[in-house]
C-alpha cells in the first residue's frame, strides 16, 4: 500500500473530508487543501488578503463514485472525452483516468519560503497508455500557488496527448466578471465548435464553452469587476489552449453535484493541451498554472 506521509512535516497535516484524504498545507504565506483522490487541489487561500481562489461546489461528491466538482481538477491523458488518437469516444471517462483514482505523495519539500508537494496516481496504463507514460503533479505553495502537471515519457516511442488543468475560480457574481488578457479567435462548443472572434470587454450573460488557442508561454489575468474589485492572477505555460467554461443556470440546475444558481460564483480557466502534443521517448512536457 501507498503512504501518503512518511515523515512529519511542519507546514503539511493529513485530515479527512468523508472518504477522501486530504492534504492541510498552512505557511507563513497561505493556507490551502488538496485531496489524493485526484490530486485535486480544493483550496487556495493567500494570508495577504483572506481570500479563496478557488470554488468548490458545496455538493461535491467526496466518496469517489465521481470526479470532484470545483477545484483544480486534473485532465490527464486527454481531455474531454478525446482520446489523442483524435478520436471522439462518450464511452471514455471524460477528461482522462487521473481525476478519479487516488494519488500519493512521491516528495514533500519545506523551505522558509515554500512547500512543495509532489503526488503521482496509482494506477497507471490504462486505456491504450504504456505504464511508461508517467505523470506528476507538482505544487508549490508560497505567496502564489503553482501547479505543474509533469508528463514523462519513458517509453521507446512517441506519445500523444492532451491534458488540462481545470481549475474553478471563485468570483463574487458572474455578471459581474471580466477576463482581461484573452483575445482573438475561439472555438465555441456550445455552437458546434464554429470558429468566433472573441469580443471586448470579455463579459458572461450566457453559457459559455469556448477553446482559446494560444500560443505557448501566454500569460493572462483575470480580473472580477464587482463591489470589491477582487483580482484572481493566472499565469501559465505549456498550454496551447485557454479553455473558459460555466454551464449557466440550465446546465447547473441539471447537475446533481452542482447547486442550482451555482453557475453565479465560479468561473473555470484552464490551462490546456486540446490540440495534442508528440512526445518523444525520454522527453518531458510541464503544463504549468500559476494562481494569485
Ligand atoms: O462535467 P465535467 O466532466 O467535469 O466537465 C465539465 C466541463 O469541462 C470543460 O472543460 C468542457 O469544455 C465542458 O464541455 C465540460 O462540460
């Protein structure tokens, strides 16, 4: 069996959310959780302000039957529900085989300023992907909170995959939600994948859907326009894609693990591989988010 701690750590505590066990990271710089079902971060609280980044429906399920809703969850080795063969396939877990297995810590690392915390899955070969496609998240946790998904490709051949990391940003109403720093063309999914122009001010009065593609080493921001003028911070790199999604009130109204006007809180930006990427035997590819 795995252990998840194999030493006592000052800044990292394991606790329990129903079934699922959970990692407590408290730092001079922030407080924060993340789950080994998944290696599903659910909490990311920066000390400077108090805030939470992060949404995390109230009706998440926490007894593995299924993925958790909110969060940063991680898409691995395909995202939706394309296996990277590009072929479309609804019986495929959506979103790959990482978010609904549990993890286990492969290294905790404290400094003064910083802990890192490595998680790698159980279960690995599954669905068509060799045992020596590897994959590893990595978070570390100061004043930001990176999260590098880490794809390793041990094996004599290339591989192709895509990936995403999902992640579920709070914000005080989505009618009064801005993105700043994402512009140009965009899949929307939501009208069968047609190619549009994504117009100025980047604002939600709608379900929304849409793949950005970008190029490599794109930073962006997200800002919140409302009473408080909230600011969440996202850098990222690795990505070809900036995914933007919330399912508007219809959508959540269906989801069980969603409340009902859950859509006016959270909105998902996410750093993502929706166009595939080769790796070569012995290459590595990071997929990095950077939250504040
Ligand atoms: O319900 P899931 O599997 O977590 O997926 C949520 C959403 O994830 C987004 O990334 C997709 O673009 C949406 O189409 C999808 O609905």
């Amino acid at each position: 069996m795995y252990t998840f701690m194999n030493a006592d750590y000052s800044s990292v505590s394991a606790s329990y959310r129903e079934q699922i066990t959970t990692l407590t990271i408290k730092t001079q710089h922030c407080n924060a959780e993340i789950a080994l079902f998944g290696a599903h971060l659910l909490s990311f609280i920066p000390n400077s302000d108090g805030r939470e980044r992060l949404w995390l429906s109230p009706n998440a399920v926490m007894n593995k039957s299924k993925p958790i809703r909110g969060g940063v969850p991680i898409c691995w080795p395909w995202f939706s529900n394309i296996h990277p063969k590009n072929e479309v396939n609804e019986q495929l877990p959506a979103h790959g085989f990482v978010r609904n297995q549990d993890w286990h810590v492969h290294a905790i690392t404290e400094t003064q300023d910083e802990t890192v915390i490595m998680l790698s899955p159980n279960q690995l070969g599954m669905f068509g992907f060799s045992n020596k496609i590897s994959v590893f998240v990595e978070f570390t946790f100061s004043e930001k909170c990176s999260i590098k998904l880490i794809t390793k490709n041990a094996g004599k051949r290339s591989v192709r995959i895509t990936a995403a990391l999902h992640s579920y940003f709070n914000v005080n109403d989505i009618h009064q939600t801005e993105i700043l720093g994402i512009e140009g063309e965009y899949l929307d999914k939501t009208r069968g994948n047609a190619i549009f122009k994504q117009s100025k001010p980047y604002l939600f009065t709608g379900e929304t859907d849409r793949i950005h593609l970008q190029s490599d080493n794109h930073k962006f921001e997200l800002i919140t326009v409302n009473s408080n003028n909230d600011n969440i911070a996202i850098e990222q790199r690795g990505h070809d894609s900036v995914v933007v999604w919330n399912p508007w009130q219809e959508k959540s109204e269906a989801m069980a693990d969603m409340q009902d006007t859950g859509y006016l809180n959270m909105l998902c930006i996410e750093a993502a591989v929706t166009q595939g990427i080769d790796l070569a035997a012995n290459a590595e590819h990071e997929l990095v988010q950077i939250i504040s």
